[in-house]
C-alpha cells in the first residue's frame, strides 16, 4: 500500500468506531501510506497530513449521504461548491480517462463495460476530511487489535493453510507469523474489509477533491486488474479509498507485488489463500524484509535517560544503547548487538521502551504509523507463542482531545517552539518542540503529550 495513505487502511463498523488512536505514533516526514485496511479501521489514529477516518457505518436505510458541507482540511477543491461543481462533471471526468486507460492496454470494450454506470460517491468526501475529536492511546489500540479471540483465529489461519505458508517462507524468507498478523489486523482474518466498489471509490477521488492525481492511478490500475481478469468487480470492494482484500492491497500495490501463487493464471489475492499469502509476503520481501530476523526488543530504559535519543533518525548499534544502560525487558541478552536499532517510546518515560531494527522499519513502508508497526510485530510474536509485554503501560494518562491538541500546538508556538500551523495533529515537528519545553522545565524530553504537559504550559 502504499504510497498515500495515513489514510485509510482499514475497514468498517462498529470497529472501526474503536480506533481512533495513537496520533503521536506517526513518524516525522512519514507519507501517507496506509490507505489499507487499517486505517479505515482505525480511522484518524494516526495523525498528519494524510489521515483519514474511518468508513462510516451505514445507516437504517443504506450508507450515509454526504453532508453538503465543506472539508475540515480547508483544502480549495473540498469547498462543498467545489465537491458539487466536480460531482456535477464527474461523467466526463471519467470518460476523459479512457486515453490514459488505452495506454496502460485496457481495451475500449473493457474500459466501457467497467465504467458504465459509475456516479460519485459523495460521501468519501466527508470521510477524506473527518477529524475526529477524541483518540485512544497507544495501550488501548494493542488491547483491541492483539486480544485472545484474534489470537485463536490466527492460529487456526497459520493451521489450516500451513502448506501455504511453508513454501512461502521457504520461497520469501519472510516470517509466517507476520503475514498473519498483517492478515488478521487488516480484515480479522477476511470478515472486515469493507463494502465499498473500488472502482467507485477511485473513480470519486480521481475526479473529485484533493487528492485526485493520486486516485487517477489507483482507479486507471483497478482497470488494468479488471482488464487482465486478475479480479472480477465483484471482489474488488473495500474501504472508502480503494484498499482491498484480506490484507488490503490498493490497486498499485496490487500492481507491483501480487503473485500468482498456484499457476492458474491470476492474481487473486482476495478468495485465494495461496496467492494472499505469496503476495503479501512478496510486499514485505521488496520492500527489505531480512530473513530470520525479529522487528525488535521491548527494552528497560534508564531512570535518567536521554530521551532526546528516542528518534528514528538516531539509530546505533544495541551495543551502543546498552552502554547508555537499555536492557530486555525478559532479561534474556540481545542475539545480535552489532545491529543497529532505534529507540522508540510510545508512552514517554513512563511506559515501555522498545529498540526497532529493519524488519519494523519494513512492516512500517506496509503501514507508516509506529502504531501499526508495533502491533504487527507483537501480534505476531504472539502468535508464535511469546508473551505480553512485560512492563506496564501508563493506564492513568488520558488521550487529549482533538482541541486540548490544538490549545498545546498554540501554547508551544506561543512559546516559539513550536513553527508550523496547529491542527490537532501531532508528528515530528509537534514533538520536537514538545521535547525541548519538557527538558526547559526539568521533566523528562520525552514528546508524550500528557495532561500535565498541557497543564505546565498553560502555566498552572
């Protein structure tokens, strides 16, 4: 998935109600990548400039209509009189296609029969530009997603396609047990991936609001997969953005790792285990996924510790990191303490470290919030038979609202810390000047945005 979406990943309904989380875990400079399946379930957790809700449940009588009003964004073409004005042309819109679809081999035949009767679906509109009020923290996002019944249902995945599964690790060298986790968060193992048409979904988003360049080529490639006979319309349905599948591919993922697992000639990674596993596996082996090795360590970091090390960009050997006093969380030594690893803290000083090595950073190109990541990695280390996390998480903190986020975003510019424009969503810059206000007044420069944090820089 991978190239806008902070997005929307994930899927629908009441879950998709439960996630709203973890805006603090998205990584500095990271692009919008998830347009997958989780991010429609998960909705606006992960924060910056491309996040996205979550798909909306439908109403009493069928989906939602679209509000008529403008995008929260601000964005000139999410005006509702320019959603209107684009709605109005959409018909033209899409046949305007037709040249570019030729150019990829989509026969003119296939490109009507595809787009016949297509009309805009409005309602993405209010969804592209959601920003939801409230989020959870980080501890409640791992409750939902890495709990007993998922767990169970994983381990009846990894069973019943074991075959499957072993000539794709003997072929990829990539983990089984991360695959299932990537196929279980994403749709809980193929029960949630959403109702929506892709070709709608793209087709709306190429012809209308912000982000339309991108759309045209996740719609043009969802013809060229219609047009090859890869999938029938029918199975390309899923989030409001286009993400599809039981590990939610988005049309030019699709593209670039969809494998043809079983030689009968398509690339079904929707109703067909053998090819939903290869090319899935084939997504993280691209994308780096080195053969035999963890995504990370839950560490003990040190009373005292430098949290201003905490930073991807600041990654050094596990050697390195227990000079400065990082130890296991189990006890157990580190296999390998030449590898070079980043230290990330989710929680600040008062919840668990963890050190990251390559294998995160590749679950992280699937999915670009440190959330997502560290689920993935725990959910499967669950799934092999590991343990919890042993520290506790810091229960007590509360998540600040989508305002108190604005109010600290204004106190700190106040301050001159902090330089771009508040918006509630907090990434590297957000933290960055966090950190240096905490270290100002003598509080570990951890970035976690707590209730005393705001309170301090409201000069209580």
């Amino acid at each position: 998935m991978r190239s806008v979406a902070g997005q929307a990943r994930r899927t629908v309904s009441a879950t998709g109600a439960m996630m709203v989380a973890a805006a603090l875990l998205l990584p500095a400079g990271a692009q919008a990548q998830a347009q997958n399946g989780l991010s429609n379930l998960f909705g606006g957790i992960f924060s910056g400039p491309n996040a996205a809700p979550s798909q909306a449940p439908p109403g009493p009588g069928g989906p939602l209509p679209w509000s008529g009003e403008d995008g929260a964004s601000g964005h000139p073409l999410m005006t509702a009189a320019a959603i209107r004005e684009a709605a109005g042309n959409f018909t033209n819109c899409v046949a305007g296609m037709w040249p570019d679809a030729a150019r990829r081999g989509v026969t003119l035949e296939n490109f009507q029969r595809f787009t016949a009767g297509l009309s805009p679906d409005l309602r993405i509109m209010d969804l592209m530009d959601s920003q939801p009020e409230f989020t959870k923290s980080i501890w409640d996002y791992l409750d939902i997603l890495v709990n007993d019944n998922r767990l169970a249902k994983g381990r009846e995945i990894l069973a019943k396609y074991k075959a499957q599964f072993d000539a794709t690790e003997k072929a990829t060298g990539v983990d089984r047990y991360t695959i299932a986790s990537i196929w279980g968060i994403e749709s809980n193992y193929s029960t949630q991936m959403g109702d929506r048409s892709v070709l709608q979904s793209t087709a709306t988003l190429a012809c209308i609001g912000r982000r339309q360049a991108y759309f045209k080529d996740e719609f043009l490639s969802a013809l060229e997969i219609l047009n090859r006979g890869d999938l029938r319309p029918e199975q390309m349905r899923g989030s409001w953005a286009g993400a599809f599948g039981p590990t939610q591919f988005m049309p030019t993922a699709f593209k670039r790792f969809a494998i043809d697992g079983d030689g009968d000639g398509r690339r079904d990674v929707v109703d067909n285990p053998t090819d939903l596993i290869a090319s899935t596996a084939n997504n993280l082996k691209k994308d780096g996924w080195q053969a035999g090795q963890t995504w990370g360590f839950e560490v003990v970091v040190p009373q005292g510790f430098n949290y201003m090390l905490a930073d991807r960009a600041k990654a050094m050997p596990i050697a390195q990191w227990e000079k400065l006093g990082l130890k296991r969380a189990t006890g157990q030594p580190f296999p390998n303490p030449g590898e070079k690893a980043y230290l990330l803290a989710p929680a600040g000083a008062q919840g668990p470290g963890f050190l990251m090595l390559q294998n995160y950073r590749v679950i992280m190109k699937y999915n670009p919030a440190e959330a997502y990541a560290l689920a993935i990695g725990h959910f499967a280390d669950r799934l092999r038979g590991g343990q919890p996390f042993v520290q506790p998480w810091p229960r007590q903190e509360r998540e600040l609202s989508r305002t108190e986020r604005l109010e600290l975003q204004q106190l700190l510019a106040q301050r001159g810390l902090y330089k771009g424009t508040p918006d509630g969503q907090f990434g590297g810059q957000t933290r960055e000047a966090l950190r240096n206000f905490q270290a100002s007044i003598g509080v570990p420069a951890d970035g976690f945005a707590s209730s005393d944090v705001l309170d301090r820089l409201r000069g209580r």
